[in-house]
C-alpha cells in the first residue's frame, strides 16, 4: 500500500542488493553514498549497524565492505526451508491418502512451534488454508518432539520466556514434569498430546532428522480423542513415523541400524 514503506528498510535492502552486485562484491563508502543517494555520514551509520550484526563485513586493510557471514546463514535459512519443503511433500501425501489424516510439518521458530505445512486427505496440495499457526512447545506433541533435540538449559530457557499457562486440566504444569516427558520422547521418538493442547484433542509427532543426525523438523497428525485412540492412533503413529523417516532420508539422514531414537545432545 502507498505511504506504508519505511525509509530506512528500503536503504537496508538497497546496500544489501548493491553489495551483491558489487564488482568483486566489495564497494567502498564512498561508492555505496553515491549510489544510494545519500550523505557519506548518514551512509556510514547504516553500514555500521549492519556491520555489527554481522550482515554486512569490513576489511581492515581496504576498508570496503562486502555481505557478512550473516547474510549467507539467513540465505541458508530460507534455502533450508525451501529444500525441507520439498523433501516433505511426497511423504506427507503419502501419509494422508494412505490413512485419511491431515499432516502438518512444523519448526521450532525462537520458542514456539511453526507450522510450516499441512496437506489433508481431502486435498493432497500442500499449504495452510489460513496463516500459519505458531503454539507452544510445553503442550503439543510438536513441541515435544522440538524440543526433545535440544539440552535441557535451553528447554528450561523457553519455559521461562513463553510460561507454562493451563490450556486444559491436563495440561502440564512444571519444568520438571515437562523434562520427564521429554525423556520418554528421546527413548520412544515419538510424542503425543493427549487432551493438553485442546480439551478433546489427541495429537501425535514424529521427528525429522538432516544429515547432521539433528532434529530440525517435526511431523504431525491429530484428531478427536473419540477417534485418535485404540488401533487407529496406533495405525496413524506407525505411518508418522515412516513418513518422518522418509523425509529424513531425503535430507541425508542414515539411521543406525537397530535405533529407534537419535541421543540427547547431552548424551553425545
């Protein structure tokens, strides 16, 4: 919309594009204020912010800047996202023609779960028919399972900043119970969210591994506890997890033969 456009992120985007561009991707201040239109000063402090976020380098000898590490691991990020979409996709159609459940796959972003994708039986073209929906880790089987790749400073960490509000009377209510799951999670790998999440909801989530053997990824199915239960939640876990080992596969993971759950970093 016109008049929403903020100043100072089109100069941003405009010194990242013009490096990317740049002869031999360096250009000096002087380069850079000339072709952005602006006083060297003004130019500087922008060049200077960036350079201490890391998105932006300086080489100490010449003085011209060029994209820093930074930029390269927020490139990576969204090429990372694209490649686990597509490594995704087949399995997760699989998954739901063979047993008539939606799946969803979800990240940990910062301290909550993110829904990346969803495709349902229904409609086998992947993608949320709204935004995506971001939750907690402390009640859902995604979070869970997300959580279950990490140490438990860093678990201990997010509960601190996100709090461990009652969703329902089965909710999870300390730390300390909340590691306890986790610890069956790392030896089943898998989790599940009876009624914690929703009152009347059952959920469950399989890991998704890359080549590093970490879990950068989870897959969900879930449904009403009348339904989730018995030999279908049993028959809906066991395609999850073959479904989540295939994606995994495709991003280079080898499980051990014999292994059923990858160890706790804390463990390695």
């Amino acid at each position: 919309m016109p008049g929403t456009r903020i100043r100072s992120a089109d100069r941003v985007l405009d010194v990242l594009e013009l490096l990317a561009e740049a002869p031999g991707g360096e250009a000096s201040l002087k380069d850079l204020a000339e072709a952005l239109g602006l006083h060297p000063t003004t130019a500087y402090h922008t060049l200077a912010t960036l350079r201490d976020r890391g998105v932006v380098a300086q080489d100490p000898r010449s003085r011209r800047y060029r994209l820093g590490p930074r930029a390269f691991w927020l490139a990576s990020a969204i090429l990372g996202t694209v490649d686990l979409l597509r490594a995704a996709r087949p399995a997760m159609r699989d998954f739901a023609a063979r047993t008539g459940e939606a799946i969803t796959l979800s990240v940990l972003d910062g301290e909550w779960v993110l829904g990346l994708d969803r495709v349902s039986p229904r409609n086998l073209t992947p993608g949320f028919a709204d935004s995506p929906r971001r939750a907690p880790v402390y009640c859902t089987a995604l979070g869970k399972v997300l959580a279950s790749g990490l140490t438990d400073d860093r678990v201990l960490e997010i509960l601190r900043a996100t709090g461990m509000p009652a969703r329902t009377e089965r909710t999870k209510r300390t730390p300390q119970e909340f590691l306890a799951e986790l610890v069956r999670v790392r030896a089943e790998g898998v989790a599940y969210d009876h009624e914690e999440w929703q009152a009347g909801f059952v959920c469950v989530a399989a890991p998704v591994h890359d080549f590093s053997s970490q879990i950068v990824a989870a897959v969900s199915a879930g449904g009403q506890a009348v339904r989730m239960q018995g030999e279908h939640l049993a028959e809906v876990t066991r395609a999850l997890r073959e479904a989540a080992r295939a994606i995994s596969r495709e991003l280079g993971y080898r499980e051990e033969a014999g292994s059923g759950a990858r160890p706790h970093p804390a463990e390695r």
